[in-house]
C-alpha cells in the first residue's frame, strides 16, 4: 500500500496537539500514524513523483465539484486527494495496475477520468469478508467507527453487517465482490 506524502503531512497536522479538530478524527490521525504509515507494509510516495500540471489539472476539477453540506470551505481542502489520484496516474503511467481508496464520491470520480478504479473502505471490508480475514459483524463494527470519522457517501455506504457479507454464502452463489476480486488477485496486485 501507498500513501501520498500530502496525505501523510495532513494525517500528521491532525494528530498533533495544535490540531483544530475533534478528538475523535486527532485520535484516528495518530492511530494511523503508528499503525498503518509507521509500518513497512505503507510506502509513501513522494510528492516528487508526480507531474505538477496533471496535479494542477485534478486540483482544478476537484474544486470545481459540488461541496457536500457538512464540508465547510477550507484553504487546503482536496491538496490531498489532488496529490493521490496524481500519483496515481503517475504509477499507472509505469505500467502498475492501481486501485485508489477514497471515501470521497467526487475523488472517485475525478480518478475515474484517468482510468483509476476507485474503492471506499466499505468495499475494502467487504472484500476482506470475501478473503475470510473478517467475520462481517467485526468488520461492520470497524467500517461504522471509521465512517464516523472519514464518510463514505450516505448512498454507498452499507447500512449493517448483512450488507457486508459475501453472496457466495446466500441463494445466488454469484457475489460482484469476489467477482470483481478475481481478476485483480490473479495478476498478483495489492491493494494500494
Ligand atoms: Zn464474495
């Protein structure tokens, strides 16, 4: 996995003490410090490694979208999201098959004009329920304390753990999750 170095910059703004946040989102920021970016399963990309007009580019269309209600206006709002999905198309440029996680619908959409797939931690839980590394009571119970803190949008965002669980176990023997999974898995990529 990687994470853009604005977005790490950002993570570390809000867990430090000064942080004009609540303490719920400090908490998730430190949190994510140690156990995720802290680790060596986390690479972060340099902010050095993408092309500053096709930063300039996705800057430009992020903040010409519609701003959610609860989203009050603020100076350094999409620096992080404009920085992932333009390194994004920077690896993807190499060749490297990526997959951008993002709660937020407008990034998602932005990314899908540069041919990056996108998939907000609801989709990532139910993936991790299709693998067998979560039962999808725990897994709904990790997905509803992260979505307090970053929100996937109201109408993508699975309402309980039933939502979550794999439909290779129901009537129909056919889930679009482990569907979608297949292909990804077979060319040996990771989430990133
Ligand atoms: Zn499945």
């Amino acid at each position: 996995m990687r994470v853009a170095e604005s977005v790490v910059i950002e993570i570390d703004r809000n867990a430090g003490p000064g942080a004009a946040i609540d303490g719920r989102v400090r908490t998730a920021a430190a949190l994510a410090k140690t156990a995720i970016i802290g680790t060596s399963s986390c690479l972060i990309d340099s902010d050095d490694n993408y092309d500053s007009r096709t930063f300039d580019e996705i800057h430009f269309k992020l903040k010409g979208l519609p701003r959610r209600s609860d989203e009050p206006p603020h100076p350094l709002a999409h620096l992080g999201e404009a920085a992932s999905i333009a390194l994004c198309a920077a690896r993807k440029s190499q060749g490297e098959t990526i997959i951008f996680l993002v709660n937020d619908g407008g990034a998602s959409l932005v990314a899908s004009h540069y041919g990056i797939p996108a998939r907000h931690f609801g989709q990532v839980m139910a993936e991790l329920i299709c693998g067998g590394k979560f039962t999808s009571g725990d897994a709904f119970d990790i997905f509803a304390m992260a979505n307090s803190v970053s929100g996937v949008p109201q109408d993508v965002a699975p309402l309980d753990a039933e939502a979550l669980e794999c439909q290779k176990s129901g009537e129909s023997q056919v889930c679009t999750m482990c569907d979608s999974i297949a292909p990804m898995t077979a060319a040996g990529v990771e989430q990133g």
